[in-house]
C-alpha cells in the first residue's frame, strides 16, 4: 500500500514538472518568426492561430445572426449552416490529414487547415453581409 501511495505522489510530481515546463515553454515561444522554434513551438502557435480565426469568425457570425433574427424574425437557416460548416471543416482537415496522424507534427497541419477553412468561412459571411445590403 506504502509503494502505491509513493507511486501516485510520484505520478502527481512527474505530471506537475511536465505542465510547468510545458507551460514555461509555451510563455516563452513567440509565434511570428516560426521557423526556428521547436515542434511543440510551431504545433502551440497553429493552435493559437486556429483559436483567433474561431474568435474572428464568432464576431461576424453573431453580427449576422442578429441581422437575420432582425429582418428574417428567424436565423435557424444560418445556425443550421454554420453547424454543418464546422461538422464538414472538422470532418474536412481529418480527411485531408489522416495519412499523417501518426506524425507529431499532425496537429499544426490540422489546426492549418481548420484556420484556412475557418477564413474562408468568414470571407463567406462577410459576402453573404454585404448581399444583404
């Protein structure tokens, strides 16, 4: 019972390094030059950069949402677009990656192309917008 007890504190400690120099690391990588930074590096700012396209995208797609409910009394159709747009680019990226997914570098190529289609998708809504007009 003792050796469990030590094995588990042991498990926590080993963990609890991992997270801080995981974090550490993390604080210390500077997403613009990224060609000298190390994997994790790379893989951290195409996650970053995948996050500030879903932000990007949140921000057009409630203003559109709230003109549809305005002018339409209804925004299920652009809800129900929006939901099967984020089934397929999710769906899309693992396709299109699966060869990779045994590689450690299969992340960043992941949240790349989630970015690229997350973009795409704003683009899309901002067109849809100004059609509106």
């Amino acid at each position: 019972m003792k050796q469990l007890i030590a094995l588990s504190i042991g498990l926590c400690a080993l963990a609890s390094t991992i997270l801080l120099t995981t974090s550490a690391y993390a604080a210390a990588w500077e997403c613009g030059e990224r060609s000298n930074l190390p994997l994790e590096g790379k893989n951290y700012c195409a996650a970053g950069d995948f996050r500030q396209a879903e932000i990007n995208l949140g921000k057009v797609l409630d203003v559109l949402l709230k003109k549809h409910q305005l002018t339409f009394g209804d925004n299920r159709a652009l809800r129900n677009a929006q939901s099967a747009f984020e089934s397929y680019r999710d769906n899309q990226c693992s396709a299109e990656n699966q060869r990779l997914e045994d590689k450690p570098f299969h992340p960043m190529i992941v949240a790349q192309c989630k970015t690229r289609l997350t973009n795409l998708r704003i683009d899309e809504l901002k067109r849809m917008d100004r059609m509106r007009d």
